[in-house]
C-alpha cells in the first residue's frame, strides 16, 4: 500500500536553525542520503521538495470564475515543504520509513495512506 | 406424531454451553479468525452469527462435544460467506484465501495452544497500536480481548453509547484502511510498543479504582480482565520483566479491595487498613511475581512500584514498614520518572526513614525549581514537616496554602484541624 508522507516545518524557524550556507547543505546532504536509502530499498514512490509559501498562489473557482490569490491557502505555524511516498506493506513500515526524515527531528511527519480506487468501467 | 420443536430445558442447556464457550474461548476464536481475514469487524460479525446459529441448533441436534470447535468453524464459515457476497469481492480475495487455507488445512478443533496464543498477543499489539487515540486503544482491548459489549464498556467510563460505538468503528477503520498490521512488533520496537499495550492495561484496571462513579458492577470487573489480561502478557512475553512488573502491580493492589472502605463507604489510608482482610494469596502472588522480574537485572517503572507496595505490604503493622526501603525505591523511581507525584513521594518516604528535616530538604529543592505553585500535597507535606520540627509559625503559613489550593472537602478538613493545633501553639 502507498503512504504520502507530508513534511511540514516551520519555515521561519529552519531559517534560524539552520543560517548559514553549509547548514543548509549539511540538511541537504541528509536527505539526500535518506532519499537514495528509501530508493534502494525499493519502496520508493515519489517525492520532492517545495519552494516556500512565499512563493505560492491559491486557486479557486467560484461561480465559474477563476480567483487567484498570492500566498499559501491558510496561514499555519508549520507549512508543507516537501513529500515522500512509499510503498510500504502496512503503518508500521511506513511510520518507521517517516522517522528517518530528516525534517522528523524539527518538524512533524504526517503519514496518509493513498486511498486505493478503482476507475469506473475498469 | 413427530415433535421436532426443541425442549425448554434443552434449549437452557444449549444457551449455557453457548455462553460458557462463548466467554473461555470466545477471544481466542476471535482472534483466530482476525489473523485470517484481517479485518477485526468482520470477524466479530462472524462470530457473533456463530453463536446465534448454535443456540438455535443446538437444541436440537445437542450441543457438540466441543462448542469451541463447533463454534470457530461457524464462524469461519460465517466470515467466508460474508466475503463471497460483498461487492468488494476482488480485494477481500487475499482474506478468502487464507479463511478457505483455514478450513482445508486445520482440523476442526482449536489450533494449538501456542499459535492461538500469539493470535491474541497479535491482536493486543493491533487494539494498542499507537496511531490509534488512547481511549480508543481501551475500548478496542475491552471489546476485543475482554468481550465486553460496546454498551458495557460506554457504562464503565460514562460515554453515550453512540460516542462509544463510534470510536470504535473509527478505530477499526483506521486499522484496516491505513494497514495498521496484525503482528507483534519487531525486538526492536518491542520495548516502546510494549509501553503502549501495558498502559492500556493499566488504564484499564485503574479505571476500576477511579474516583468518578461509573456503572460500579462493570468497573469492578475491569480490574479482574485488566489482572487477566495482565496475566496473559506474562504468559505470553515471559522475556519482559515490565508485564511481570505490572501484573504484580495490579494484584498488590487489588488485594487491597477489601479493606479499601469502611462501612460508609470511605477510603481507609493504608495504615489504617485492617491487614487480615487482604488476600494472602494474591499480595503472595505479587510479591513473588515481583521478586522474579527484579531478578532479571532489568528494572522499569511497573516493577518498581510493585516493589514499593510489596515492602508496604510485607510489614505486618504499619509500624514494622521498612521505610528505608521505600525511600530507596522511590529514588528510583523518581529517577525513571522525574513526575511531581514520584518526587513529593520520595521526599515523604526520606522524611519518615531519615526525619523531617531531610524531607524538607527535598520539598524546598522540588519548590525551587518552580511549576508546582498550585500543588495542594506540596504545600501539605511541608506543612506536616514543619509542624513535627516544631516550627508552628511556618506550619500555619503552609497549612493555610495548602487549604486555599486543595479542592476536596475532607481533604481541607483533615488540613483545618492540623492548622488549628499549629496555631494553638504558635508563640
């Protein structure tokens, strides 16, 4: 079964824990090393990395109208900076896939099994 | 003419052998059936429709020579059928196929002792599991393990029956749609995961004891299924000093229950408790359970507090306490769990072996380091060294606090009267 494992931190507080240049690639060299773990294992799915909130746009469309605002959908204390999905045989493996995160040990991991349908007319 | 209609007293008979099967061996069957499909509402369904069918043929065919057997085929068969009819037929195939496996491979008689035993420690581990919320972790055991009704246990701990019955169907979804596994952890999760099925023990026994009054009949019993329960860990996981730990823990207190109360009702403190109306056997039992976990050079938490009430209930007067000891044993503790209650007990135990003015000592470093201003039994146990060092003024000053602070009435009362005799001798 899939599980999308959604990092959140704050992005405010990464700022100050990690200022300069060579922490911040210390973090990346972390996942890295934890992305090429999770691809050798095979339970790789996906994953990738987000730009800032900063830098997003939020979409609606109401009355058949298309409104487009600056900014993230709702302001939270910690915002999605990236995903993992695994493929994983049951919660257990997959909570133990999300502890190894680097973005664990200062932000939360959320673990959200994929909801597994079938097309209509498959 | 042929009466084929069932006689009264036989189907009394066949309700009984019902129920007495149902209640020995009813977990087992259940958790049988749960490591086949995988699917915990499934198989309750199942099981229920078993017993059901029995108390309907039984009468007439007789009761079989074994109900267990009987049953657990039933229920299979049971389960089988509700998978072929459910629309979802393609995804339950892999549970079919494990049920049909079952059915073809298995006499029809309990599996052995040993593999229905790790059913149930498998299905312990799955009702603890701890991305399941903690009151629904409860539920899920008493429904499951104990076979107590979802009304039974909404009784116990003052739920609707409705908010009950919807915790656990949203925990039983949970399980099965994020895949929550039906295994017992591996050795190196064992520990943290083990925590989580003792604390849902524990839970359960101590909400027997609890002050808020539920349905009272139904609580006492929970303390008997969290001590049988408690028992089964033991039985189950004998390398885990922590469930000998817990098991005596619960027995040492539960032998207690009789001299707990007075005739009106209130609670007698343990040094007012008449000690022949405890359960030799069962503070025996404790102790003894105890003593072996210790053995394993692995202590925990559980076995130590066993250990305390163990020194407590090996003196045969209050005055025979090896105080000593328990100070000793509470510096563990509070070492293992640095809580408010475990260092305000330690300090008590150090003032009565080594003397008040040691335990003040302790008070005023736990007060120093702040977040216990509000702590009625800080300002208290202060209060009580102080008047013994003969410090009335101070005394006075502390018992006035803890009176403000403290919220049950016979508690302020007990307090008030000591305040009065520090200040008669004041000056």
């Amino acid at each position: 079964m899939k599980y999308l494992l959604l990092i959140y931190t704050s992005e405010t507080d990464e700022v100050k824990r990690f200022p300069s240049p060579a922490d911040g690639e210390a973090v990346m060299a972390e996942y890295f090393a934890y992305t090429q773990a999770i691809q050798k294992s095979g339970k790789f799915a996906g994953g990738e990395a987000l730009q800032p909130t900063a830098i997003a746009t939020t979409v609606r469309v109401r009355d058949g109208k298309t409104q487009t605002t600056d900014g993230p959908f709702a302001e939270t204390k910690e915002q999605l900076g990236g995903y993992y999905m695994v493929d994983a045989k049951d919660l257990d493996e997959a909570i133990a896939w999300a502890a190894r995160i680097p973005g664990a040990r200062w932000g939360s991991v959320e673990v959200r099994p994929i909801m597994e349908m079938t097309m209509p007319g498959q | 003419m042929l009466d084929v209609s069932p006689q009264p007293d036989a189907a009394a008979r066949a309700r009984e052998a019902a129920a007495v099967a149902f209640s020995s061996e009813g977990g087992r069957i259940l958790a049988g059936l749960v490591r086949a499909c995988g699917d915990l509402d499934l198989a309750q369904d199942a099981l229920q429709e078993s017993l059901a069918v029995a108390i309907e043929h039984w009468p007439l065919d007789g009761v079989p020579v074994n109900p267990a057997a009987w049953l657990t085929t039933a229920a299979r068969r049971r389960a089988i059928d509700r998978i072929r009819r459910d629309q979802r037929f393609a995804a339950k195939l892999a549970a079919l196929g494990a049920l049909l496996e079952q059915e073809e491979g298995l006499p029809d008689r309990p599996a052995e002792d040993g593999a229905v035993a790790d059913d149930r420690l498998r299905l312990i581990f799955t009702c603890c599991h701890p991305a399941l919320a903690p009151e629904a972790r409860v539920a899920l055991t008493l429904r499951a393990l104990c076979g107590l009704t979802t009304a039974e246990v909404a009784r116990a701990f003052l739920v609707e029956e409705t908010t009950m019955a919807q915790r656990i169907v949203r925990a039983k979804r949970k399980i099965r749609d994020a895949r929550i596994p039906y295994r017992v952890p591996a050795h190196e999760d064992l520990a943290d995961r083990l925590d989580s099925v003792l604390t849902v023990v524990y839970l359960i026994f101590n909400a027997c004891y609890s002050a808020a009054s539920g349905d009272q009949l139904v609580r006492r019993d929970l303390a008997s299924e969290a001590i049988r329960l408690g028992r089964l860990l033991v039985e189950l996981l004998p390398g885990e000093p922590e469930a000998g730990g817990l098991l005596a823990l619960m027995l040492l207190h539960h032998a207690r229950r009789d001299a707990r109360a007075d005739d009106a009702g209130d609670l007698v403190l343990l040094d007012d408790q008449d000690r022949s109306r405890w359960h030799a056997d069962e503070v025996a039992e404790g102790i003894a359970l105890v003593d072996a976990a210790l053995r394993r050079g692995r202590a925990g938490p559980y076995q130590v507090q066993a250990a305390i009430a163990a020194v407590h209930m090996e003196a045969r007067t209050p005055a025979a306490t090896d105080w000593a000891q328990i100070a000793a044993l509470y510096g563990i503790l509070e070492r293992m769990q640095p809580v408010p209650t475990v260092r305000l007990n330690h300090a008590v135990a150090v003032a009565i072996s080594e003397g008040p003015l040691a335990g003040l000592e302790l008070i005023d470093a736990i007060d120093a380091e702040g977040g216990l201003e509000r702590y009625h039994l800080l300002s208290a146990a202060r209060a009580d060294l102080l008047r013994r060092l003969g410090r009335n003024v101070s005394a006075a000053d502390a018992y006035r606090r803890a009176i403000s602070l403290c919220e049950n009435e016979t508690e302020r009362r007990y307090l008030a009267r000591r305040l009065r005799e520090v200040e008669a001798g004041e000056g």
